[in-house]
C-alpha cells in the first residue's frame, strides 16, 4: 500500500523571485540548503542543468556514507513556479516520492514563496513524518542562505 500526505510551506523571502528561483534550481547552492538533516549532505555532481524533462542523480544521507540516490524529474522552470518530482532509494528500491511545487510572487523586493509537496511512501506510514522533517529542514535552510546566513 502507499501512504500519502501533502505538505504545505509559506516563507516570505529577502530577495526576488530570480534570485530565489537561482536558488532552487543551481545545483551548488542546493548542496548548501538541500540537507534533509544538519548532519547530512547532498551531492550532486555531473548532472545536466536543470531544465523540464532532464533527470538529475544526486546522492544524500550522512556525511560519511551519502546511501540514498535522489532522481529529480524536472517538470517546469518559470519566472513565477519550479516544480520537479524526486525520488528517494535506498539499496535500488524506491521508498518515498515527492512532487514539489514553488510558487514564487514578487512583493516589493522580497519574495512570497508557497510551497506544496505530495509525498508517497512505498516504505510504510513512518516514512512521512521523516520526509515531511527533511523538508522542513531545507526550506529553513533556503530562507537562511537568501538571507546570506551560512547553513
């Protein structure tokens, strides 16, 4: 059976959307906020660029052993949304996906970013509570790194 949740995030951000959407899509700058976890990393290394249609192969966990592949489908790129689904596995199977929505706004010279996340686990009900916390991490990560605070 797959358990399903839908997660929704509101940040109001100090700088426009560009410089947001930069940052939700530049694989350097997603190393830095990307982490589920203070302890973890993200690794994303000789990947197209982001762009609808490309499959992007990262890896993340504990810095010492980064064991989950993360395959982000890039869905739309625009001035005003970002979405992409990414896929979590461990050891070749696939335990948990999420479609991600970012719904950017100017207002004046910050940026109103909604976010939506559907969130299937193949894994069981306790895998969403994990994934909903490694979330939540990486948008506080994003709102520190737009306001130039190191993560």
């Amino acid at each position: 059976m797959t358990d399903t949740k839908t997660l929704t995030f509101t940040r109001k951000l100090p700088a426009d959307p560009a410089r947001v959407a930069t940052a939700l899509t530049s694989p350097e700058a997603r190393m830095v906020w990307g982490t589920p976890d203070a302890d973890m990393v993200v690794l994303i290394k000789d990947q197209p660029a982001p762009a609808p249609g490309v499959r992007e192969i990262s890896t993340c966990w504990p810095a010492d052993n980064p064991y989950v592949t993360v395959r982000t489908d890039w869905v739309e790129i625009t001035p005003n949304r970002i979405s992409y689904a990414e896929t979590l596995e461990a050891e070749g199977a696939a335990f948990a996906t999420s479609l991600a929505i970012f719904d950017l706004a100017a207002t004046g010279t910050t940026t109103d970013l909604d976010v939506t996340i559907f969130v299937a686990s193949f894994a069981g009900q306790e895998v969403l509570p994990e994934v909903e916390g490694g979330w939540t991490h990486a948008l506080e990560n994003l709102a520190r790194h737009i306001e130039g605070v190191t993560t």
